[in-house]
C-alpha cells in the first residue's frame, strides 16, 4: 500500500460523504418522497462502503498497527485532521 493508493481510498471516502449528505438534505425537504429516501439509502450504502475500504487500507498502510476499528474512529472524529495529513504526504 502507497501512499498515493491511500490517498486515493480517503479521497473516495470524502467523495461518498458529499454525495451522501447532498442526497439527505434534499430528502431531509421532502421526507415523504420514497425516491429521495430511496437515493438516500444507496448513497448511504456507497458511503459506507468507501468508509471500509479506507479503513482496511489505513490498517494495511500501517501494518496492522493501527486497527481497522481504530482506523474507522480516527475517520469519523478526525477527519480535518486526516485531510491535513493526505495532503502533506501525497
């Protein structure tokens, strides 16, 4: 694992994130259209789909040092601080 490769997983992550939120904020406007819940779900599902893979890619990028749970808290509490990092090293 490189760290342009791990880059590329956290970037992916990020992605998800926004496609994910813009999709619950316009159903958040209209909870009762099934096809916005419906687009929620699935991007939710990509979201955490990309959130797994950065973490088993953190886990293999340090060797299994730090725990693809440990990985998965380091994401979700820290993420402005993971960007500062990806950015200075790749």
């Amino acid at each position: 694992m490189t760290t342009t490769e791990l880059k590329k997983f956290y970037n992916a992550y990020i992605e998800a994130s926004k496609v994910c939120d813009a999709a619950d904020e316009a159903w958040d406007a209209d909870l009762e259209n099934e096809e916005l819940e419906a687009e929620f779900d699935r991007t939710y599902a990509l979201q955490n789909k990309a959130l797994e893979q950065l973490t088993k890619a953190i886990s293999e990028f340090t060797k299994g040092q730090i725990t693809e749970k440990t990985a998965r808290v380091m994401v979700m509490k820290f993420e402005g601080n993971l960007q500062n990092l990806f950015d200075r090293i790749a």
